[in-house]
C-alpha cells in the first residue's frame, strides 16, 4: 500500500454514534464529529476507521504534552474502528496526530493548527470553573491581517494584529503588545491555541487590562540573498534575522499603519519558548525601545549570569531598574527544564537586585494552559 492511501482509509465517526457514558465531544472537532470524546475525569477517546490498517497509534506532540508522553495503541473492532482512550489529560490545548501503519496522519475528526513545523490535530480539554479563554457577552475585538513587503527579506509577510473593541470606530491610539509564537508555530497560533484575542477581550471588560494593540508574526526571518552557513552539527544553516524585521519592518509597519503611541513606554514585548528567547535577545538589545518585557517559559540561558547574559543588560542593576517598566517571567511548574531555568533566573535576578515578577502556572507543563496563564496576568500589568 502505497503511504498517502492511508489518509483514504480514515474516516470520521458523526452523530448518533452510541455513548452510554460521561463523555462529550470535544469544543476542537470538526463540524458534527463525536471523537474525540472527553470524559468528566478528563480521559480522552479516540476513534478513527481504517478498516485495512495493521496498527494504529495515537501519538501525542512532545513529552510535556497534556496527553501524556504515549504513543497510545488503539484496538481495533470487526468494523475497522479503531479506539483509544487516554489517561486523564491536564486541561488545556495539546497536539497530536495518529500513526497509521507506521504513516503519521492527522485524525480527520479534529481541526488542525500550525504546530511542530506542520498543521496538526489538536484537542481542546476544558479545565472546570475556568472561563477567562472563552467568548463571552462582551464587546469582542477584531483580528486584521496586515500584510507588508519587508526590505530585510525581500518577500511579502503578514502579521495578525488584535484591535482592541472599539478601535474603528474611536480616534484613540493604542499602546502596543507584541506576542511571539513558539518553535515550530506561526502568525495564526496566538489566536487559534492560545486565544490570545478572546483572553484580551475579557481582560478589558473586566477593566483588568488597558485597551492595546496586539501583534503576532512569524517569527523567523531570512535575509535576501542569504547564503547558508556549514553547521557542525548537521545541515548548513540559513542565520535567522527576525531581530532585523522586526525593528526595521514590522514596528515601523504597525506605526504607520495603526494608530499607536509610537514611543518604548507604550511598546511591550513577550512570547513563548523560542517565543521568549527571541523577546529577550531582542528587547536587551533595544531597551530604547521597549519598557514592558516578558518570557513565557523560555529556554534555560546557559550559565546565566546577571553580569554577562544577555550582552550584560542587568549588569547596572540600578539602570535597568529605572529603564524598565516591567519584567516578566513565567514557566509551567510541571515543564522541568524551563522551569528551573526561570527559577534559576529569578534567583540571580533577585540576588543582584533587578526587579522583576516571576510567576509559575500550577500543574502545567510546556503547553497552552501555561502561556494562557501567563498572558491572563501578563496583559493587566502592562502600561499601567
């Protein structure tokens, strides 16, 4: 059998399909699809027909996934269905995908997302009592998709910008939050995963947040012209510049076209793992320009040292104190490493006097409930 024919062979299960139990299908399935399901201890079912398979698998995206590590072996009926179902999930966006015979497919069931450099399946798990993600009945911002020739790259780009409720029809200008996806990401994935605009849209109903402009772009970039440089430790390797589009296109593009307030106090910087490294090195670099800085689980900075790190940013602690408005760090408290990296730092921050927040989201890991988390207490403190 030839690989693609797999994706032939699965099929969604619709209504009416017989459920005696708890369980519900998840707010993430496509259109009138009942698997997966999700049950009220949280355990998750999943089914999929593949009638002429071997072997199926559902495999969860990363260890820190909130599905569990798996891969989850389904069983099979004398139908051709196949099903799963998982321990308890932690609540919260996770991705995976399905192994069908060795071929990995998405379920055709659930929406996709950009995530791991590809569009893949993902499930949303509710977490009870908590509502600060969903829509709501209040007044709801839009997200617009501005796009711009960038002079560093010499292509055409797009970022997803959230106008705050109101914006179109006032005259106000708008501080300015941008908000950097992860590896393996995108623009679309602040606003499809993490649902930064709806998180924003209850924060300033709720008189919790400023009213601000949020942006979202790719963040990798490769200069025009590029020539690959010879990597060691694999294949020759294309320098990333996003630092150069941001500063010399994407803020100049949002000043223009936006009505901002175009100066550092009202422009903040944060993001997510590779997210939060690339606000880091960026915003140590151009304090000139931005006062308002976060990192939502950031990768350990090797031997961080408060004198050295970071082009020696903290070495005048006493400077950076006065420069900067806000300092944010957060980490999952189940996610290991960036959490003792954030830790780490908070420590040597605290000890040399930089004063910073660090804030650590209970029982998640490196994954969407966290940076929800982050962004929910993030954005109030933010040009206050």
């Amino acid at each position: 059998m030839r690989p693609l024919s797999i994706i032939a062979l699965l099929a969604c299960n619709w209504c009416g399909a017989q459920t005696p139990d708890d369980s519900k299908p998840a707010a993430s399935n496509i259109m009138g699809a009942q698997f997966p399901r999700i049950h009220a201890d949280l355990r998750v079912t999943f089914r999929v027909t593949a009638p002429t398979a071997q072997k199926v698998l559902v495999q969860p995206g990363g260890a820190d996934n909130g599905l569990g590590a798996g891969p989850y072996e389904m069983t099979r009926d004398e139908k051709g269905v196949w099903t799963a179902t998982t321990p308890p999930a932690v609540p919260g966006f996770h991705y995976y995908w399905l192994v069908v015979d060795g071929f990995a497919a998405n379920d055709p069931s659930s929406e996709t997302f950009y995530g791991y450099g590809k569009e893949s399946s993902g499930i949303e798990v509710p977490e009870k009592g908590v509502d600060f993600y969903d829509a709501k009945d209040v007044p709801h911002g839009e997200i617009h998709i501005a796009w711009y020739h960038s002079k560093v790259t010499g292509l055409w780009r797009r970022a997803y910008v959230y106008a705050p409720p109101g914006y179109d029809s006032a005259r106000t200008r708008y501080p300015v939050l941008y908000l950097h996806h992860g590896s393996g990401e995108d623009e679309t994935t602040w606003t499809k995963q993490g649902k930064a605009n709806l998180i924003m849209d209850n924060l300033i109903a709720e008189g919790k947040a400023v009213p601000m402009l949020v942006v979202m772009e790719t963040a990798y970039a490769t200069r025009q012209g590029a020539t690959p440089e010879a990597s060691p430790a694999g294949p020759p390797r294309v320098p990333d510049v996003f630092e150069d589009v941001v500063m010399g296109d994407l803020i100049p593009m949002i000043d223009s076209a936006y009505r901002t307030i175009p100066d550092r106090e009202h422009r903040a910087m944060t993001g997510t793992s590779r997210g939060a490294s690339q606000t880091l090195q960026i915003t140590s670099k151009h304090l000139d320009q931005f006062a308002w800085i976060g990192a939502f689980s950031a990768p350990p900075i090797a031997n961080f040292d408060v004198k050295t790190s970071l082009d020696g940013v903290f070495r005048d602690a006493a400077a950076y104190n006065k420069k900067v408005r806000l300092l944010w760090i957060g980490a999952g408290a189940m996610e290991e490493r960036m959490h003792q990296g954030a830790k780490a730092m908070d420590e040597a921050l605290e000890a040399a006097g930089i004063k910073h927040v660090f804030y650590e989201s209970p029982g998640t890991a490196h994954e969407f409930q966290t940076w929800r988390r982050d962004l929910r207490e993030f954005a109030p403190r933010l040009f206050r």
